[in-house]
C-alpha cells in the first residue's frame, strides 16, 4: 500500500509551482499509446489526488485527450504538468516534476500489452492490462 505524502515542485522553467498535499509514494507506468506519444517514452506517474494546488495558473493549457480526461502543460517550457481525469478531478502527474522523488516506489506498470518490445524495467512489479485498469475503475465507482 502506498504511502500518502506531500509533494512539491515545478515545471522545467519554474513557470508553474505545484503543491499536491495528499500524492502517493508510488509510482506508475502508463505504456499506452496515449502517454507514449504523450511523453516520448513511458508514462511515470504519481497519483496526486485531488489537493492539488498551482502557482502561475497563467502558465497553464490544457489539451482534451479523451472524453474523461485533459492533460496540462506549461505553456512558457512545454513541462508536461499533468493528467486529470475529469469526473473526480484525480491527478496524475510526472514523477520526475516534483523535488522529494527519493520517496518514490515504482511499484505498478499499467497497459502492459501496450509496451513495445525495445524497453523494460527490472523492478518487480504488479502489471496490468488497459482491461484491466478500465475494470477496476468501473468497479471502483459502482
């Protein structure tokens, strides 16, 4: 189970400053085409939940990826800032954005059919399939 801490820190150029009061310490790996195009690679994620709070809101867009989400950028260095998923206002941000990262854990990989064959992460892991995930979302909102 993942520990629930406070996390701090900023985009690239320090444009947007964000403090997320109740994120996890564990961190997930989207594989899904989605956050690959997205980020360039995997997805390493950290459940912010939904106290999340910025400093130079101005500095951020946002892009409609889906029907239930957006995901943020800065608009001055192109930090991606975020992915929210729209009905519970829930962030997932970039593990990497936020300053107390030796806390971390990666403990879960999701869209594992997803992942191309030219990575791979020697932490054991738990391991999903977008069914998976999709599963456990409806189920968790019954």
């Amino acid at each position: 189970m993942a520990d629930v801490i406070e996390g701090t820190g900023s985009c690239l150029c320090g444009a947007v400053g964000i403090v997320a009061k109740t994120m996890a310490n564990s961190v997930g790996v989207c594989h899904c085409s989605y956050c690959r195009k997205w980020t360039g690679g995997p997805f390493l994620a950290v459940d912010c939940g939904t106290d999340v709070t910025f400093e130079g809101e101005e500095n951020i867009t946002t892009f409609d990826s889906s029907e239930w989400a957006e995901r943020g950028f800065c608009k001055k260095c192109g930090s991606h800032l975020f992915y929210r998923l729209k009905e519970t206002n829930q962030y997932i941000m970039p593990a990497g954005l936020f300053d107390n990262d030796e806390v971390f854990v990666l403990d879960h990989q999701i869209f594992i059919e997803e992942k191309p064959s030219y990575y791979s992460f020697a932490n054991e892991t738990t391991n999903m399939t977008g069914e998976e995930v999709f599963a456990q979302f409806s189920s968790s909102s019954e």
